[in-house]
C-alpha cells in the first residue's frame, strides 16, 4: 500500500540550514526572587537548544516523518518551517504555501463560532473570502461538528476541535502540509478518515512533514524519517531504520496492524 | 497535468505525481523565509484577514456583556459627565470659557481615542497567543486591529460631538475642519506606533501594562481640555514649560480639534478670546508633530520586528 515512490519533481521544497533554537527557563519571576537567587549563588535562568544545528532539505512531494521523544524538539522544529519561530541560528527556506497543524491544535479562537474560526483560519493561511466559500462545505462535512458549527469552539469537545482544525487546513491548497500530532486525539473513524484525507494530499504532490509516535501510521504514510534526540537530528534515512533507532516497534515488528497505523500512541 | 482546481468536488487530488507542483506552478515560486513579513505594508496588503481580526475584536470586546456596544458610550459619558461637573461646575471653568461642554468634548473624543488604542493593541498580542504561537503571520496585524476597532467606536462619539455643535449654533469653516482632520490623523498616527510598540513590549515585560496604566491616567489631564490653554500661557508664558506642555503631541492634537469643532460654536465676536485660545502657530505646530508621530510610527515599527522574533516563545 505504502508507495515509497516519491512523487519527487526535483524542486526543492524545505531547505533547513543549520538551524538552532534556544530557550530560556526562567526560574523566577519577580525582581526580588531574582536577587535572592543572585546572592543564594543560585541560577536565575538557563538556556538550552531545543534545536540545535539541524540541517536537512526536503524535495517537493516527498513526506517526511519526523520522530522523536516528548521534549525532543519536533514542533518547535516544525514552527520554524511554518514561520511562527525564527531560527536563533541558521536559515529556513520554503517553496509555496504553508499549512498544517501543530502541537495538535489550531489557533482557534474560543469565543468565535465554529463557522467564523474556518475563515479566521484559512484567512491566516492565506485563502480569500471566494476560496474559503468555494471550499466551505468540504470542509464542513469533513470536520463533521454537526449543529455546533454555530456555537463557539470553547465548547468544543477536545476531539471535535482537532477534527475542524484539520479539516481547515488539509483544504487549505497548499504546497506543504505539516501534520504535527494530528491524530492524537480524533477517535478511530476520524483517524481514518484523516490518513485517508493525508493519502491523498500526499498523492497529489504535495509536500507532507507528519509527526507521530505511531510507528505504523508513520509507516504507512511516509517515505523517509527524521529523528530527533535532544534537538539534534540523529537520523535521516529509511523509515524502517528510523524506527527501529526509535524502538518504537516494539513486538508487534512488521505486523501492518490496525492499532498500529491508526496510533493507539505511547 | 492541467488539472484544473475544484474546490467543491476536490478534484485536485486525482492527478498523477507533480500535480501541485505543477498546477502552482512552483518552478517559478521561490525559497523564501517563512517568517519573512513587511510589517506594517503586509498588513495593507492582507485586508481580508484584517477585517476578519476587526469584526472578531468588535464582537468580543464586549462579549458577554448585555449591554453590549452601549457601553463605549456609557463610559466616555460617565467621563464626560464627571469631568463636566468637576471642571466646568465646580471649578468654575464653565463661566470661563464658552461652551466648556464642547471645549472638553472635542479633546476627549481623540484622547478616549489613542488610550483605547494603545490599550487594547498592548494586550493584543498576549491576547492571541494561540494564533501568534502556531500560525505564521504578520503580527502587526494584532494592534492595528485594536486600533481599527477604537476607530470604529469613535465613530458615534464624533457624531454626537457635532451634534452637540449643531444644537450650540455651530458654524463650520473649511479651515477648522482642516484642523480638526490633522489633529486626527496626528492621533491615528500616535495610536497606531503606541499599539504596535506597546504589544511587543507588554508581551517581554509583563510589569509594562501597569506603567502604561499611569500613563492613561495622565493623558486626560495633561492637554488642555478641563482647562482652557490660556491657563498655561498664563502660568509659563512662553518660557521652557511651555515648550515641554507643548511637546506632547497630543496637545496639539486637541487645540486642533476644538480649533474644528468649538471655535465655531462661540461666536465670532470675540475674535480677541479665541486667539488666546491657541497658539499663533498652531497649524504649523501640528505639521511638526504629524512629521514626529510619523518618525515615531517608522521607530516602532522598527522596534517591533526587532522585538517580534521573541515574541512567539516568551509569550508561553
Ligand atoms: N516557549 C518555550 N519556552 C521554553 N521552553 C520551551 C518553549 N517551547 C518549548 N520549549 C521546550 O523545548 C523543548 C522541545 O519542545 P517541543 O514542543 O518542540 O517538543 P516535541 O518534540 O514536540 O515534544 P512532544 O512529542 O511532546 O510534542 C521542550 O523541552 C519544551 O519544554
Ligand atoms: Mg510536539
């Protein structure tokens, strides 16, 4: 099922150039704590990089699954390929229109309803008010909120507000789609229906960067895999290998099961 | 593969390999940076997603609220209303100065203006958090939007002011309604930069609403609107205190309005009381602080994508 067949076209469509992200842990808040700490000899803050010097390019219509434990730098990595971070050090570089999601949810707002937060978003993601219209029902019947499209989103249960952030943007015509934990909290018919929706954006050439800890769906729906460890990128190669670096395997092996692809995660 | 977009049926996904690279046609579309932005020119440029963010802020700054809207008339006319009292009754300005009501209502429309301006573009950004820490855009759109939505409240509070002119024998001429627009668009110009510098900067310094809470509280006091200008020409002559009363440019901004709106109402039989009402060079000062507020607006705008780069991870 899995064609590992890059519909690659040769074009480059992420350039990552020796990118490093650096954070601050600030230990205490208010000026007073901070000279106490001070004349304690104690540290006030700590830098760390949760991403440090990676580099790696992505051709146009390949899918990337990037792995990685908890903390280890996925999602930042993926806000600096969508522009919501700026690299400390280090370029990035994009080809065409950006959408996705990451750290599962969209930048909903929680008073708008359902209906104003999808032209909200696709308007971020850079839809006209013609294409939004053009795409509406799509979308709708996709994330498939019933009568609540018309109630705000703050009452959204956590499931039915991933499923309309990603039935906004998977319509979104982009160029890239970046998938950070999509799937983590959609129940098994919307996992299915989302893998079926990735499929075919992935089939029509655009570029996919899908995040998982399901070894399977990574499996299924990638063609090379990056891993992260404390920020550096360890891996970058064949899915398989990459897995089997991670041991997310465990003892099911090759077994294509359904738990598995569908991400019965961790 | 000229596989024409249908957005209804989702045609677009049938064709073979180098579909979307071809229907986009991304051998001609460059590498760019992702978080590459103009600032403020991007803004212009993306009105679509502007009036989106104006609509949502106009609804939710009231949310939940009953009354809703009414309140951005309530409260500038429970302020009004106090001012009023304190300044026109108590202190005796009302017999002073020809209708004190408009004297002060002019200035406090564009004051009102500015501080709901900068106040709600400073929480803007914080206010966004979800969207400014997942999605990229140009996170200037955040204060302009504030700005736009104290705009579209000044609005009915500009037409009560000329009806109030009106009902007070009000006879415009083409020279103070010249003033009046300056004096405006000086303030939509110090608005827009405070927003916009005050929204980074809030977002770094969490203390930075408190100080900007005092400043709010000082604006109102330090133009000449519960008192008449002459009270400061008066005290400092033209003297060095003068020079710092006047280099706030928000006084300018009110004796430009009031030189629109309340001249005109007092009669023109005491042409010697409305010339020590204002400045000689009033125009002339008011170009001055439109070309400042301007190089002021460039300054935070210079400041913010300098700043802005941090925005995303200290927001958390
Ligand atoms: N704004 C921030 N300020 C400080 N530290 C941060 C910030 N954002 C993320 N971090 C830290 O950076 C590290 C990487 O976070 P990131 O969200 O990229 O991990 P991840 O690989 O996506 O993890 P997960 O699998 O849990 O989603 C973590 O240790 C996190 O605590
Ligand atoms: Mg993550």
């Amino acid at each position: 099922m899995s064609v590992a067949t890059a519909t690659r076209t040769g074009l480059e469509s992420i350039v990552v150039d020796h990118v490093s992200k650096e954070f601050r842990l600030q230990y205490h808040r208010t000026l007073k704590q901070m000279a106490v700490a001070k004349s304690r000899k104690q540290k006030i803050s700590d830098r760390f990089l949760a991403v440090d010097d990676v580099s790696f390019a992505v051709q146009q219509g390949e899918s990337i699954g990037l792995m990685g434990l908890n903390g280890s730098g996925k999602s930042t990595l993926l806000r600096m390929v969508n522009g919501s971070m700026v690299p400390d050090r280090g370029s990035v570089r994009t080809r065409g229109r950006i959408s996705g999601l990451i750290a599962t949810g969209a930048g909903f707002h929680n008073q708008l309803t359902g209906r104003e937060n999808i032209y909200m978003n696709a308007a971020i993601l850079g839809m006209s008010r013609q294409q939004t219209d053009a795409r509406f029902e799509e979308i709708v019947e996709f994330a498939d909120v019933g009568r609540f499209l018309d109630t705000p989103v703050g009452v959204y249960s956590s499931g039915m507000y991933s499923r309309l952030g990603f039935a906004v943007a998977v319509h979104v015509d982009c160029d890239v789609f970046i998938a950070d934990e999509v799937l983590a909290v959609g129940d098994k018919p919307f996992k299915k229906k989302c893998l079926a929706k990735m499929e075919e954006v992935r089939r029509s050439g655009v570029t996919l960067f899908y995040v998982s800890h399901a070894a399977g769906s990574v499996k299924k729906m990638c063609d090379r895999v990056l891993v992260l460890e404390k920020g550096r990128l360890v891996f970058d190669g064949d899915v398989q290998e990459g897995i089997d670096l991670l041991e997310y395997d465990g003892d099911d092996g090759d077994e294509e099961n359904d738990d598995e692809v569908l991400g019965a995660d961790i | 593969m000229t596989d024409v977009v249908d957005g209804r049926t989702g045609g677009r996904h049938r064709g073979g390999p180098g579909d979307v690279a071809e229907r986009h046609g991304l051998a001609h579309v460059p590498l760019i940076d992702p978080a590459g932005s103009t600032g403020l020119l991007e803004v212009l440029r993306r009105r679509y997603l502007l009036s989106l963010l104006v609509r949502r802020e106009i609804k939710a700054r009231y949310l939940g609220s009953r009354f809703g809207l009414l309140w951005s008339y309530i409260n500038p006319l429970v302020r009004f209303l106090t001012f009023y009292f304190v300044f026109g009754i108590i202190a005796g300005r009302g017999a002073t100065v020809e209708n004190f009501a408009i004297h002060l209502f002019a200035g406090m429309v564009i004051v009102h203006f500015l501080t709901e301006s900068y106040s709600a573009g400073m929480r803007s950004i914080i206010g966004n958090k979800g969207l400014v820490q997942k999605m990229a855009m140009p996170k200037e759109m955040f204060p302009v939007a504030s700005m736009l939505v104290s705009l579209y409240h000044t609005g009915p509070q500009l037409v009560i002011l000329i009806g109030a002119c009106l009902v007070t024998g009000w006879d415009p001429d083409l020279v103070g309604f010249g003033a009046a627009l300056l004096g405006f668009v000086i303030i939509l110009v110090l608005a827009t930069a405070m927003a916009l510098l005050f929204s980074a900067l809030n977002v770094l310094f969490r203390d930075f609403g408190r100080l900007v809470q005092n400043i709010t509280q000082v604006v109102p006091f330090s133009v000449p609107m519960m008192y008449p200008y002459e009270l400061i020409t008066e005290r400092f002559g033209t003297g060095i205190w003068h020079t710092v009363y006047m280099a706030n440019p928000v006084v300018e901004a009110v004796l430009l309005m009031q030189r629109g709106f309340w001249v005109n109402t007092t009669g023109d039989d005491q042409p010697a009381y409305v010339e020590s009402a204002f400045p000689a060079d009033l125009f002339q000062r008011g170009w001055i602080v439109l070309a400042c507020c301007t190089v002021f607006l460039v300054f935070s705008q210079w400041a913010f994508s300098r700043l802005e780069r941090r925005l995303p991870e200290a927001i958390g």
